[in-house]
C-alpha cells in the first residue's frame, strides 16, 4: 500500500535550496520563488534583461553608464563556463537564473541536483518557514509507516536545537525519509547546536522512535559531516576545545554502530565528525581516530 502526498512543517527553515523534486512545492524567503520545480516556472512572462556598458571620457576618469537597448552576449560563452555560472548561482540559493529562458532553463535545470542543499532548521522558534514536497509513503504488513523524500534531494543540512529535545521528535519522520540504503544521496550535513548548561542526546536518546534515532538511520549518503557547536561564553578557549572533543567521542561511539567508523577532526577551527554510511559494512567495523 502506497501513497503521495505533501508534508508540512512549522518550525523548519528551508534556504539555499534549489530544485528538490518533480513536482514540489517549496516556498522559501530567500529565493522568493513560490516553485522551485523548473517546470513549473512559466517563462513567457520573463524576459531576457538587456545590458550595455557605455564607456564615456571624461577629464578625471572613464565613467559607466547602463542600458536596456542591447542584450550581454551570454549563450556565445562555452558550455562549460555556462554551467560553471549556474553551478555558483544554484549553490548560493540564487534560482531567478532559471527565468531567463528556455535554453538557460534547460541548461540549467541539470545542474540543480548536482548543487542544490536543502537546508532545515529544528526547534528553533525565530526561524521557521512554510516547506511541502511529496514524500512517498508505505505501510509494511507489521503497520509501520515508512516515508522516501525524492531521490533528486542529494544533498541536505540539518541544524538541531539541542536545548529543544521536546520539540524535535515531530521532525521524526521527515528526517527518516532520507533514510535507508534504497536511494544513494551525496551529502548530509549536521549541525548540533547547544548551550552551557545543555546534554547531548547519548545512548538511550539514540533508541526508540525519537528524532535522533532518525539520524542513525542515514546510511544512504556517502558522507556525513556531524559538528558541535556548544556556546560557552567565558570558558577558557583551549578548556572548552577539550570538553568539546569528549562530547564527539560520546556521540561517535554511538553512531558508528549504524553510520560506520568516523574520522575526528580534533582542530579548534574544522572540529567535526565525518563518516561514509554507504560504504559502512558493519563487519568490518573499525573505528578511526585522527586529528587535523
């Protein structure tokens, strides 16, 4: 039994992102694009802009002056300085290049899944946005529902607010959706974002239905990046540094089990965990420990 549908989410912020499925339905500010489906966009009413650069002498210096009544000659560049443009457009979030017309938008539109990020935020209350793409849904013979964000989502951001662990077990499913070896996605990239006095999740947090389960279930990417920001105002640099790297090791030690073993970025300025889910065999499970 299967089924599609749109899902909705308060408290999630979608930016940077580019087109995400067939069909979707993103709605985010920094774009300003109701769809980020291109084939949705209508192009008749956009217009290619027109641009001249008009060189006037004058007694100090060249001045510029712009207008409408010529067009940049941008389609007698090379393919490949073509999709160098769309590739930095797309990944800063920039999508109005796909209203130019048609030859851009198709050019363009193969781009999208090789640099679009989709990124959301969780349990932040100042930051939230309207999102909805299908999801497809089944429910096995057991009763459990599972749910498959759409394969052309290759590359993803989440950013946990630790101190809002109430909160994020809404954002279960969403998170499960991109799950799973079914569909080989690029990249997931996870930021834990946590306060003086907060706990990351450990062990038992790690179990069960919760949100932070979800995260164990990414074995899909071929790699994934896991940073701790932890604010600690007056803390000592070198103390605080220290303190940081033992939450890593708690939370790699559980993780590794279902993502693999990680590679331990010990420097102040790269900190971090990076594993390879996909290629995670869990009998050969060794775990790596390096500095950087």
């Amino acid at each position: 039994m299967s089924s599609t549908g749109n899902i909705a989410f308060d408290d999630m912020e979608i930016s940077d992102v580019s087109d995400v499925s067939e069909g979707s339905n993103v709605e985010f500010g920094d774009a300003e694009l109701n769809r980020l489906d291109p084939s949705g966009i209508d192009l008749n009413s956009f217009a290619t802009p027109d641009l001249r650069i008009v060189a006037q002498r004058t007694e100090k210096e060249p001045a510029l002056e712009f207008s409408s009544s010529t067009s940049f000659p941008f389609h007698k560049l090379s393919p490949e300085l073509r999709l160098l443009v769309y590739g930095l457009l797309i990944a800063a979030g920039d999508l109005n290049i796909m209203r130019t017309c048609k030859l851009v938008h198709k050019e363009a539109a193969y781009e999208l899944q090789k640099h679009a990020v989709l990124r959301m935020n969780f349990g932040f209350d100042d930051q939230w946005s309207l999102a909805s793409f299908p999801l497809t849904a089944s429910i096995n013979l057991a009763g459990h529902l599972t749910c498959q964000a759409p394969k052309s989502i290759q590359r993803i951001e989440c950013r946990f607010n630790v101190g809002a662990e109430d909160e994020l077990d809404v954002y279960t499913y969403l998170i499960k959706s991109f799950g799973g070896r079914e569909v080989a996605r690029e990249s997931c990239t996870i930021f834990l974002d946590a306060g003086p006095s907060d706990f990351l999740p450990d062990a038992y947090d790690f179990s069960g239905g919760t949100a932070w389960h979800a995260v164990t279930e990414l074995i899909g990417f071929k790699t994934l990046v896991l940073k701790i920001r932890r604010d600690l105002d007056d803390e000592d640099v070198h103390d605080s540094h220290r303190f940081l790297l033992y939450d890593y090791r708690d939370v790699r030690e559980v993780l590794m089990t279902t993502l693999g073993p990680a590679i331990l970025d010990k420097s102040v300025e790269g900190h971090g965990l990076k594993f390879h889910p996909s290629d995670f065999k869990p009998e050969k499970n060794a775990e790596i420990d390096t500095g950087v």
